[in-house]
C-alpha cells in the first residue's frame, strides 16, 4: 500500500534517527526489534503497519487494544472488533 495522498511532509519516519521513505520498505520487512526504534507522527505509523512483520504487527495490536478502555458491554461494531474480536484473533496468531 502506497501512501500517495499524503503530502511527503506529513509522513515522518525515523529508525535510528535516520529518516526513510515508508514506500520503499518491503511490505513485512520490519521486525518487531527494528520497530521499537522508530520515531514516527500518527501518519507515519499509519503508513508503516504495513511495513510489519507478523511478531511485530502482534505486538502493536496488542499495544493499540490495551489503550482501548470499554467501561461497558461492546454495542457497536467497533467495539466489539475491539473488545472481542481482534484478542481472538491476536491469541489464535500467536499459538501458530
């Protein structure tokens, strides 16, 4: 996925302190070691999770729902994807 749209300003990524151009890294090339020294803005890391490989992708999923707080049942779609679906998902990719 290419992120066209955005103006090259607003997509900041650095990984070790040297900026990169998100397009050209492989889709699944970054690892979850890599991915802990990146600094990036919200666009950045947007255009990056395709950029993840699997252990890495986990671990951000993970990171992204323990930031999510349901004070109730889920009601809504986006609340279950968030409260049911996707911790399913996340346990049964981590026992392959």
């Amino acid at each position: 996925m290419k992120f066209k749209n955005k103006n090259c300003d607003e997509i900041h990524v650095e990984i070790n302190g040297q900026r990169i151009d998100v397009n050209s890294l492989q889709e699944g090339s970054v690892t979850l070691e890599r991915y802990k020294n990146i600094r990036a803005n919200s666009d950045g890391f947007e255009a990056l999770y395709p950029k993840l490989n699997d252990e890495a992708l986990l671990h951000v999923a993970k990171n992204h729902l323990k930031n999510i707080l349901l004070k109730r049942k889920p009601v809504t779609y986006e609340e279950s994807l968030a409260a049911c679906i996707a911790p399913e998902l996340i346990k049964r990719l981590e026992l392959k």
